[in-house]
C-alpha cells in the first residue's frame, strides 16, 4: 500500500528522520513509500475566501479546488493517493509550526469529507479519492527539556488528518530534544518510531477492516477516549467538561483523588474525527449560515471602517 511521509522539520533534522525512519521500516514491510518536506514547496496561507466550500454546495466546476495559485495541489495529490500518512511538525513555541497549521487551514472545509461526500453523491466533479480510508500518525519535535512546553503540539496536529477523516492510530510528542545534538543520538526515541511504524503497518495489514484498522495503538491514553488528548474544557461552572480537540462533553468526577472525565458513547460519537461529527457541523453551516445579502446596507456600515 502507500504511505505518505510529510515532515515540516529543516533538513536532516528532527522531523526528517522520524519520518525517514519510519519509512525505512514500512518499506521492509512491503509498503510503497513516499518522502516529502513541505518546506520544499510555496504554500501560501489560506485567506478565508470560502470559495472552495461554496463551490461543493454551488456545484461548479472544479469544485472543492483551491482558488490560491501555488503548489497546495502537489501535496493535496500525494495525499490523494495514500493509504497511510505520517505527519511530522516541529514545535517552535508551545504549539506547532506555522507552515503546518497553514496546510490544516488549507486541507480544513475544502476537504471535509462530509462537504465532499454530499457533492460526490449530488454528481458534483469533487475528486472521489477524497473518500478512501487512509490511516495517519502525527509525531511533534520540540527542543524543550520540560513536556508542557510542547503539550499544544500533537492536538494542534489533529485538524490535518481530521478533515479527511483519517484513523490516528498513533502519536509520538518528542520533547527534550535540545538535549541531543541530533535525533540520530537518542536511541529510544528512534525505537519508539519503529514502533509507531509497526503499528501503521499493522493497521494497513487490517485496512479492510474498519474496526481493526481504526483500533489506537499508541502508548498514550489521554482522559478522552477518542483522540487520546488531555486537553479538556472545564465548563458550565466545572459541572461538566469538554475535548478540545473532539468537540465532545463529559461528565466530570472525581476518583482516588484523581480527576477523571466520562464520555458517553453517544458524545463519542460525534466526535469531530468521526464523519457524524463533521456531518453536524457542516448540516449546521449549511442551514444556518448568513446569505450575502442579509445587510441590504451593509455598504454604507462598511464607509467608517475604511481607513
């Protein structure tokens, strides 16, 4: 099957050899590999025309295509054709990099697969491949010796993946590394790679398989049981709690002195990484969204903010 290897890291740094590395093992597994580095490419950021969404609900030509003239479409193909993509992205400051977080705004509503998958069947020219499985891991680099300096990392990672729908099946957040020369120094961290390798090798052994081939194979638990994150939303005055990164609501409590956080298996559910999870939020778009034309003087309103 093919894998996708995409590092946002510099050159023969960090980022480049846990993809690498991993790699290296898929391809003894018998996997077609594919190596690339986003800084190699001009990615512009994305400008919030909505062109791309309204194109899917408009049903015009080339629609869900980007209107920015760069080279998103070489990345977006290669994505296209994986069955399996490794994400890896350096953390600068606390979360990850700026070239990453462009390419989630650029992949976000244009490749949400509840917009696509409602064009496709409605007959709208949307590229079909957006709708195939494909399984993901994500592994963030940062230098900082102490872990809560790089803990926004791998959540800020998940809007990448979560457009398409892709399994995360298993993340790596590599802290610490200004304490090593080069990754190739740090024989443990290596190791984990190749373990996060055999895992997306096992979930491509399972593709056919939705159950198996979504199945977490991380080392992480995370008080969310669907994205595996602790990054939780206390609210309604701490009587309930919510996943940053899933959108879902739990019930907060107590046990053994330690805080712990239920979810339903309806919240579950609808978790953003789910397809009914993006379905509700692109229903909600759909049919509550403000037209064009709701401010028929919306020009003048516009005259003393023109400076």
């Amino acid at each position: 099957m093919k894998v996708l290897g995409l590092s946002f890291g510099r050159k023969l740094m960090n980022c480049d050899i846990m993809i690498k590395e991993a790699l290296m093992v898929l391809k003894e597994r018998g996997h077609e590999i594919k190596f690339m580095n986003a800084n190699d490419y001009d990615i512009k950021p994305c400008t919030g025309c909505i062109a791309c969404t309204v194109s899917m609900m408009m049903g015009a030509k080339n629609a869900g295509r980007c209107v920015i003239k760069d080279d998103f479409p070489i990345i977006d193909d290669a994505i296209m054709e994986a069955d399996a993509v490794l994400l890896a992205a350096p953390t600068f400051e606390v979360a990850t990099s700026g070239l990453y977080r462009t390419l989630c705004d650029r992949m976000g509503p244009s490749h949400d697969i509840s917009f696509r998958k409602a064009a496709i069947e409605e007959g709208v020219d949307v590229d079909k491949r957006s709708l195939k499985h494909r399984v993901c891991a994500l592994m963030s680099a940062g230098g900082a010796i102490t872990k809560n300096w790089t803990d926004l990392a791998i959540p800020t990672m998940y809007p990448l993946p979560m457009s398409l729908g892709m399994d995360v099946v298993d993340i790596i957040q590599y802290y610490g590394a200004m304490a090593h020369h080069s990754i190739v120094h740090n024989t443990e961290i290596l190791e984990r790679v190749r373990l996060l390798a055999a895992n997306i090798a096992d979930a491509l052994d399972n593709f056919e398989d939705d159950d198996k081939r979504s199945l977490w194979r991380g080392d992480e638990g995370g008080l969310c049981p669907v994205c595996h994150q602790n990054l939780i939303n206390i609210i309604e005055d701490g009587a309930a709690a919510e996943c940053a990164v899933c959108g879902i609501r739990g019930e907060l409590s107590m046990e053994n002195g330690k805080l712990k956080v239920s979810f339903s298996d309806k919240e579950q559910a609808r978790s953003r990484l789910t397809f009914a999870g993006k379905l509700e939020h692109s229903t909600e778009i759909k049919t509550r969204a403000a037209g064009p034309d709701q401010i028929p003087d919306l020009k003048a309103r516009l005259e003393k903010y023109r400076w």
